[in-house]
C-alpha cells in the first residue's frame, strides 16, 4: 500500500513539474515573440531614416553643383 502511495505521489510531482515546465516555456516564447517584434520596428525605423538621409544627402549633394557650375 505504501508503494502505491509513493507511486501515485512520484506521478503527481513529474505531472506537476512538467506543467510547470510548459509554463515557463510559453513565458520564454511570449518574450522572444516579443523582443523579435520590437527588433523589426527598430530595423524598420533604422532603414526609413538611412533612407531620408540618403535623399537629404542627394538633395545637398545637387545644391551645390548648380553653384558651382
């Protein structure tokens, strides 16, 4: 009788440390989900203003041919 007794509690516990374990796997995922999304706007935001440079750069670059021409 004791053995069962053990053996059902041995179950419960590997049950219950298994859940446990999902949880903090679902917890990582949502923050790894999280950091990915928050590193595509940064490379996003990153591209448009490398791109606003390049057309200011342009645009200055041009100014000063026609003064010097």
């Amino acid at each position: 009788m004791a053995f069962l007794i053990k053996a059902i509690g041995g179950i419960a516990a590997l049950i219950l440390l298994v859940i446990t374990l999902l949880g903090s796997l679902i917890t990582l995922g949502g923050f790894l989900l999280g950091a990915i999304k928050v590193l595509i706007v940064v490379i996003f935001v990153a591209v448009i203003v490398m791109i606003v440079f390049s057309i200011l750069r342009d645009r200055s670059r041009r100014h000063h041919e026609v003064r010097d021409i």
